[in-house]
C-alpha cells in the first residue's frame, strides 16, 4: 500500500539499521537499497557524521553513489541529520562564528546530495539559525530544530526559536518533531534492560513511579532522586534508570498543533512496533488532518538494547502506520491514546 503523493508521507532513517551498519553487514549504499526492497520509504533520512566519512564535507564520490542509489531505488532524499556538538573543543563552547560554520558545511552538503532538510538540535540557539537563513534560503535546505526529550513544543528553549521564527518569517526555517517526547508509558525494552544489567526490582518500581508522576520535569527528576536514594539506590542504579527521563517525554499530543505550520520534517522514534506506548494511533492522524506537509521517518531505537537486525520491526511499523492512515479522518481522529 503506497502513501499519497502530498501531505504526510513515510520514510526512514537509516539510524534505524544501526546494528547492521556497526557491525559491517551493510554499507550506506546497501542501506539505502534495502531501505526501498522494504518498502520503508518514499522518505530516506541519512546522519551526517554517522554515514559520511569526509562529514561536515562530503566527496565527491559520495555524491555520486548516493545519486545513483536514489535514482535506482526511487526514493526521495527527505533529511540529513546535522551534528549539533557546540563542545567539540572540550575546553571551551563554540563560537557564534565558529557554530556558524560548523552548520554551514553541513548545510552546503545537503545541497550536494539533493536533501532538501537539515536537522540539528536545540543546543545549536536561536542566533545560530538566525544567521544561516540567508544561506538556506539561496541553497533551497530548510534548516529544522529537533524537539527531543526533555524538549516540548511550548519549552522555553523551544519558545525562543518560536520567538526568533515569528520575527524572521522564513519558510526555511521550523521544527521537526520527536514521537519520543509523546510517551504514555515505559516501553518494556527499558525495564527488561534494567533487570539485566542487574538493578533490583524496588528501585525499577521506584523509577516508573517517579516518571508518571505529576509535576514538571525537573520535579519529577528531583522525586525520583530523594526517593531512590531514600530506598537505598546508589549512583550507578540512579545514573543507570535516568535514561527513561532523558528519552521518554510526556508532552500531550495535541501540542504539536501549536507549531504545525512549521514543521518540517518527523521523526517518529519507536522501540516496539507493536508496543502501546507511543500513541501513533493518535499521532498519524493529527499530523495527518492539520496541514502536515512532508515525511516522517520511521526511528527503530530498539538496537540501544538487542542486536537484531531492524527489518522485522520497521516492516511492521509501517504496514501499522498504512493502516492508520488509511481510516477517513474522523473514524481515526476518534480513536484513544492506547492501542
């Protein structure tokens, strides 16, 4: 079943092939073909420093076998994904020069390779963006901030972006939205993850408590610190279960709507293609039914926690996701949170 045309679209990052590509079972241009055998696209989504050996720059010979591997697949270059490491240099931050230049590069090699989005992170500021409208705009790469776990659509880091794009007005500027900072519950890969490197079952029960709780972010971080060392967890437990803080946001949905029209590109990050705790049930069709133009990548971030291949899962995410999008507006838009 193929996507439409226009509106949403689906694709994939190849940072979901992670494990097949650490461990030299495929190379970029294998990737890139198994990515369309699937039929996981239109949509490809390539990382930088991870698939781009001369990166922030690219060879010309990259170039070339990434120009005939989308020729010969049909797919559609959707995003690169930026590096955003304002600390680089371990003694100091970067520069406001030195970050625009850093993004410059890797804006002028998405040219290169025909993708017409370049993603980076919030680390990157406002001022940073601001300088490089001018170079988006001749180079036709819309630049868009990643809003990431412990980011939200209405974050005050987020909020200065916001700020920054209502003053400058460019198209080329937006957001791309993060399925992970829309978690209704702990995927179970986590928990199972904790039991084995041997974390015992009361600070587990602990650190769930803690991240469904209510209260802000660093409320609920700030529980979850007093009441496992007040049950006898020490810092490596502690240091360990924090990840579900860091990765699993709880943003409501519908928030996305307070910037949809600057939304650029997605990323709808997944650990079990079948498991209930990110709604796509309730995603897909707000992004689908409010003006959302463009791709969304499906992110298999499963290989943090096993080896397999990532086939099995991003086939199954996307038969999933056809399904969702398949049903008339108002039959999937009635649909709970839950699946």
């Amino acid at each position: 079943m193929k996507t439409p045309a226009g509106g949403l679209r689906l694709g994939t990052t190849l940072f979901s092939f992670t494990n097949e590509y650490h461990s030299r079972k495929c190379s970029v241009e294998q990737l890139i073909d198994k990515t369309a055998e699937l039929d996981l696209g239109p949509g490809l989504e390539i990382l930088g420093f991870s698939h781009i050996r001369e990166y922030p720059n690219v060879s010309n010979e990259f170039v070339d076998m990434f120009h005939k591997a989308i020729g010969r697949t049909k797919l559609q270059p959707s995003c690169l994904s930026m590096n955003c490491d304002v600390m680089i240099r371990r003694t100091r931050p970067m520069t406001l020069d030195e970050s625009y230049e850093y993004h410059k590069a890797q804006i002028e090699t998405a040219a290169k390779l025909g993708i017409p989005v370049a993603k980076t992170q919030v680390m990157a500021g406002p001022d940073v963006l601001e300088r490089l409208v001018p170079l988006a705009e001749r180079l036709g790469v819309k630049v868009g901030v990643e809003i990431h776990t412990p980011e939200s659509a209405d974050s005050p880091n987020v909020l200065a972006f916001r700020e920054m794009y209502a003053k400058i007005g460019s198209p080329f500027l937006g957001f791309v939205p993060d399925f992970g900072s829309c978690v209704i519950s702990v995927p179970q890969c986590f928990v199972q993850h904790f039991r084995e490197i041997g974390i015992q079952e009361k600070f587990i029960e602990i650190a769930l408590e803690a991240w469904g709780a209510e209260g802000s972010f660093p409320e609920r971080i700030g529980r979850y610190q007093q009441l496992e060392r007040a049950a006898g967890a020490g810092d490596r437990e502690i240091g360990a279960m924090f990840m579900i803080f860091g990765m699993l946001g709880r943003q409501e949905p519908r928030k996305w709507l307070e910037i949809m029209p600057q939304v650029i590109h997605i990323h709808a990050k997944f650990y079990d293609a079948n498991e209930p705790s990110i709604p796509f049930d309730e995603l897909l069709p707000l992004f689908r039914d409010n003006g959302y133009n463009g791709y969304l990548a499906s992110e298999w971030e499963g290989h943090a926690f096993v080896d397999d291949d990532a086939s099995g899962q991003l086939v199954a995410l996307h038969d999933r996701m056809r399904r969702i999008l398949a049903q008339e507006p108002a039959a999937a838009s009635s649909r709970s949170t839950t699946v």
